[in-house]
C-alpha cells in the first residue's frame, strides 16, 4: 500500500509504500522522525547523487554535519519508488549528478 507520493527533480511520481516504510523503521529505528523529512528530501534535495544499479539519492543536510539521504529508483517518467533511506555524516560529492541552484 502506498503511504504517499511526491515528485522527484525530474518530475517524476515517487512512491513511498508501507512495505518500504516498514524497513527503513525496522533496520534504522531513529529513521522514524524522518518521515516527512524522507518527502521533503526527494521534492527538495540539495543534492542528487548518482546511486548503485541505476538509482539515485536524494541528499539533505541536518544538524551537526550530517545528512539525509534517500535511494529511490524512477521506472521512467510515470513511476518510481524509496527503496531505503539513511542518516549519514558524509557524502561522496564525486557522485553528485545535480546540485540545488542548477
């Protein structure tokens, strides 16, 4: 089931389903307080960063020099979904494919 919908930098519908949802809280339960935080992120990342097999990751800087990241994959221009997301103190800035301001 899906929880909510938002749009990537591309325009594309990102899903955030139940399922996924469910995984990111059971393997990182801090992630909770993220929730609108994870929406926001990939409607309105700083940075966007070329993933693994295709995905990209949506970046947010928090406090303290850490930062919000979300994997999400676009099946096109009509669909995409969250696969995880994370709280992390660095970023690989060599995997930046668009910054905010472009």
């Amino acid at each position: 089931m899906t929880l909510d919908t938002v749009y990537s930098i591309n325009g594309v519908p990102i899903r955030l389903t139940e399922e996924r949802w469910d995984h990111i809280v059971d393997k990182r339960p801090y992630m909770l307080r993220y929730y609108d935080a994870v929406l926001d992120a990939i409607q309105q990342p700083k940075y966007i960063l070329r993933g693994e097999r295709g995905t990209l990751v949506a970046v947010q800087p928090l406090a303290r020099s850490n930062y919000l990241q979300v994997v999400y994959r676009e099946l096109g221009t009509k669909d995409g979904f969250v696969i995880t997301a994370m709280v992390t103190q660095k970023i690989n800035k060599k995997r930046i494919v668009w910054r905010e301001g472009n």
